[in-house]
C-alpha cells in the first residue's frame, strides 16, 4: 500500500492564510509520504485550472512524490447535466495531459425540489448514464473515474453499490472513505467490507461518536442521519476501526494508495504528523504479518 495526504486536510491552515497547496505538498514531502492527492475547487489568480494542475504536479514530482488523483467538485443532478458532463471531460483532458492516472467527482449533494418521491434511486437513474459516458470517455485518456462515499444522500452501501451497479462500467469505482459511513449510521469496517470489490482508492479518515441522547459536545462535533454525535479526528485516535479496515483492505488484495483525509479542530500540521506516523506504522504491521 501506498501512503498519501489530500490537500484537503490542509483547509484549516489555508482558511488562515500564507499556507497554500505547494506549501502542502512540502509538508507532505517531509512528512516521507508517498504521493499528495490533490483537491482543487478553482485555479487561484494568476493561473487557469489547467495550469495550476500541472505547477502542483510539477512541484510534487520535483520533491519525488506522486500525485494518484485529481479530487473534484460536481453535481450531475441538475436541470443541465450535459454542460456538467462536458466540464468534467475537460477535466479528465487536464488529468490525463498532467499524468494524473485517476479523478474523483461527486455525484450530487441536495434534490432538485421538484421530485414526486425524494429518493436515491431516483438520483441513481437520474445520473448513472452521465458517470458512465465520462467513465467511458475518460477511459480513453487513460484516466480512472470514482465517486466517494459521501454527500449523506449518497453515502450508504446500498445506495452506493446501486449507483455502481447502474453505472455498469469497469472504468468507474469507488473511493471508499472508511471514516465517512457512520454519518450514514453504518459501522464503518462492515460497509467497508460490503464494497470492498469496488474500491479503487481509499481515503484513511477518523472520527469519535457519542451517543445522541447525551449533552451537545459543541464546536466541531455534527449530527449523523440517525442522530448520533460524530467529530472527526487523528488518524488513530478516533472510534472508527481503522487497524482493521486496513487489514481487510489488504486480505481482500487491494494494494493500492491509502491517503490521509484529515477535517478535525486539532491544528492541521500537528494532527497530520502523528496521522501519518499511525497510517504508516498500521501499513508496517500488516506487511509484517503477512510476510510471517
């Protein structure tokens, strides 16, 4: 397995100011990690999309690390999906000039307002036949698509393995955050073993949970669906079995990147450093084992 950070778990320090997503990518060089998964919502100025993604690159590559994905915002449940589709082939075009080899897109976060039934099934039809025309065009770049496990509306296994199911396409997988399933109210290591087939890349998330009947804990923490209190943290420190998800991840042969999603109140810089040290020592153990 291959260890990575997102940019993402930047945000905190970005907010901030004077920390910017090449100072990220330094960070994460130090760190000794294998690769930066790069988030990118817009080019800042001074720099189109396309231009951004191939400085960021080129500054990663230069430090020797790898850049295995390119995460993007997109909601193919709209009244024009074809102008959304269109923009993500651009998309995929910038990925695949860059060598970027896999790109991430969401699927949608609200209902439109206008359904007779508010349904996931009824987003699944709605979007499917989009996924698969840019999983089949982006296919011919040489670039894999996925959609993650979250959103709320798209977030539990079964709602999850019905859209891949309808997607039908072997160049569309999943990234499975194995942190991200209990805002659905599902135990994170047996819905992550539900859709371990399709995982293609995975995102090493954390988070503590108490119960809803107790007092609010305040800043930081949020509700899941059903109601429990839920904050994300460290990789490592937090209530989601993270030790053995990795482990069934690697008895299922997947050997793939495994990188850091860090969105807790700790200071981002401290809580990546001893994330990384835990990721990287959990790695260690179950290469460990499986050579005994």
């Amino acid at each position: 397995m291959k260890t990575c950070i997102s940019t993402y778990s930047f945000l905190q320090r970005m907010r901030q100011g004077g920390f910017n997503r090449f100072d990220a990518i330094d960070y994460i060089k130090q760190l000794g990690m294998d690769g930066v998964e790069l988030v990118i919502w817009k080019a800042p100025e001074g720099y189109t999309f396309a231009s951004y993604v191939k400085a960021l690159c080129d500054h990663a590559r230069k430090a020797g690390i790898e850049v295995p994905i390119l995460t993007l915002d997109a909601d193919f449940y709209t009244k024009d999906p074809e102008e959304e589709l269109k923009r993500l082939m651009e998309m995929v075009d910038i990925a695949s000039k860059c060598g970027i080899p896999m790109m991430r897109h969401d699927i949608t976060y609200n209902f439109r307002g206008d359904e007779a039934v508010k349904s996931a099934k009824v987003i699944i039809d709605a979007v499917a036949p989009y996924i698969r025309h840019l999983a089949e065009y982006a296919e011919t770049k040489g670039v894999k698509t996925c959609s993650e496990n979250h959103g709320r509306i798209m977030q539990d296994t079964n709602r999850i393995e019905a859209l891949l199911c309808a997607v039908n396409h072997k160049n569309y997988g999943l990234l499975c955050d194995m942190g991200n399933f209990g805002t659905a109210d599902e135990e994170c290591e047996i819905a992550v073993s539900r859709l371990i087939e399709h995982v293609c890349y995975v995102h090493a998330k954390d988070a503590f949970k108490k119960s809803g009947m107790s007092f609010n804990p305040g800043e930081g923490w949020s509700h899941s669906r059903g109601g429990y209190y839920r904050r994300p943290t460290i990789f490592g420190h937090g209530d989601v079995p993270t030790f053995q998800i990795l482990s069934a991840l690697k008895n299922s042969g997947y050997n793939g990147w495994i990188s850091i999603e860090y969105e807790g109140i700790e200071d981002n810089l401290m809580a990546l450093d001893i994330s990384s040290k835990n990721l990287k020592r959990m790695i260690k153990e179950l290469e460990n084992e499986n050579a005994d």
